[in-house]
C-alpha cells in the first residue's frame, strides 16, 4: 500500500513540475518498509516473501547457471551489482564461497535480516562508494539483473565497468542485463520525467557491446529476452551482455 501510496505521489509530483531525483528514491525508499513482504516487493515487485524466493530461482537458474559459461567459471567468489533485498543473492550464495552485493540504499539491515532468514552466511554487503574494499582480480563472477536501467546517468555504467575491469579474476566472467533502448544511442529520462521505480536509462544494445568490447571480451550479447520465464509472453525491456577480461590487459 505504501509503495503504490508513493508511486501516486511521485505521478502527482510530476504532474506539478515538480522533480524526482532518480539516485535519492533508490537510496532512501527501502528504508520505509519494515515488513520483508513489502521490503522485498520494492525491488522485485513480488506479493510475498515466497513469491520473491521462487522469482529469484526462476532468474538465478535461467538468467545466469543455464548460459554455457557459467560451468566454467571458477566457483571462489561472486559479486552482485544492485543486490536490492538479496533474493539473488540468496541463491547465488549457494553457487559460490563467498557472495559480495554492493548496492546504495540505506536498509542493508533488511537485507541482512533476510539472507540470515534463509540460512545464508557466507556474505557481504556493501555500498557502492565502498566497492574500492574488493580486492583485485578476486571476483569470479559479477552479475546484475534489472539493475543498469535504474542508474541515472552513463557515468555510473563507466564506474561499474571500470570496478569490472579491476576485480574481475583471470577468469572471471561478468553477465549484466541492462535497459535497452531500440533507437540508436543512450537515453536517460530527465529528473522531470521520472516516476518512482521506472526505468531511467537505456541503451542501445550495440552502442554497449561496442563500448563494452574496448576494454574487455565480449562473448555472447542478446537484446531479445523473454519478460518472463515462467511462459508469460513478452519481450524484457532488458539486454544482456556477457565478457572477460582482455587476456595480457
Ligand atoms: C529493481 S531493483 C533490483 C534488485 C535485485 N537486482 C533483484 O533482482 O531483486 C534495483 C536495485 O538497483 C539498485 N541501484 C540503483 N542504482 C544503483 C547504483 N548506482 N549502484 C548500485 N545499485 C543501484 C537499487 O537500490 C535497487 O536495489
């Protein structure tokens, strides 16, 4: 109720001119929520606890295990950009050693709360700013899911490539989803545009692969995903994108 009371209010915000700051609402929304069920459901909008944990299966298993190269990815370290409440964390916690999320609202309490509630122990949660913390070339797999559509600007894309870049193992392979837009180039909705939740920056899936395969290797991209993977019909609004280091870089 709460989440749809603010959805209304930021509508009505625009409708009066009035700005949304895209980072401020993914900082300091979760901290509204003090029940999981809601707490969850700002991230992922599922209805309850159990349907966030049977969404974060379908996604882990057929979004990320089932590509090819996950079997051979080293299973020592995973880190998650964007973790939100930890449902993916929650299952890739039992793929890998240990799992890092790095995320920047200000309920990490939550999400602890909730990753201890399934037993997981083997994490760590971190802000973003504290990304410097992860050792180099330490990460086997980074991964982030519906995630890059919500950042505010290009800017932050270069941040994470660059933290990529820096953490990723020999090798490692990174696999991120992000906002794809069908037009050529990038595309970033303005503060006055926004609506609490949706999604504020899209790009278009070669403008990516090329910005992406000047510093790394890119092995496979696909910017036509099913919304859903429990045969709902659909296109995602997501493309993805999947590459390793440069060898000798
Ligand atoms: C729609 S939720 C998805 C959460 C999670 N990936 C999942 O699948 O349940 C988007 C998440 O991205 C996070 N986020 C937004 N901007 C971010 C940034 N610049 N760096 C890290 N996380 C960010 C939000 O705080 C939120 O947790």
């Amino acid at each position: 109720m709460r989440l749809y009371l603010s959805i209304l209010k930021s509508k009505i915000f625009r409708f009066f001119g009035r700005s949304l700051r895209v980072k401020d609402s993914w900082e300091g929304m979760p901290s509204q929520f003090h029940d999981m069920a809601s707490f969850l459901n700002w991230f992922d909008a599922a209805k309850s606890v159990d349907e966030s944990l049977r969404n974060a299966e379908i996604d882990w298993d057929g979004r990320f295990k089932q590509v090819e190269q996950f079997k051979f990815v080293p299973k020592k370290n995973a880190l998650e950009i964007g973790f939100g409440g930890g449902r993916l964390l929650s299952q890739s916690a039992k793929d890998f050693g240990h799992v890092y999320g790095v995320d920047i609202h200000h309920n990490f309490e939550m999400s602890k709360l909730f990753l201890n509630s399934q037993g997981i122990k083997n994490f760590t949660l971190l802000h973003r700013d504290q990304i410097d913390s992860v050792p180099d070339g330490s990460i086997d797999f980074v991964y982030s899911f519906i995630v890059f559509q919500h950042f505010d600007s290009m800017d932050e894309v270069d941040f994470y490539l660059d933290q990529i870049d820096r953490i990723l193992s020999t090798d490692g392979v990174a696999h991120i989803y992000f906002g794809k837009n069908q037009s050529d180039g990038i595309k970033v909705t303005s503060e006055k545009d926004f609506i609490l939740r949706d999604c504020s920056l899209f790009i278009n899936p070669v403008a990516m692969r090329d910005r992406v395969s000047t510093r790394f290797n890119v092995i496979a991209y696909s910017d036509v995903l099913p919304k859903k993977l429990n045969g709902d019909f659909g296109e995602s609004v997501q493309a993805m994108i999947l590459f390793k280091k440069q060898v000798n870089h």
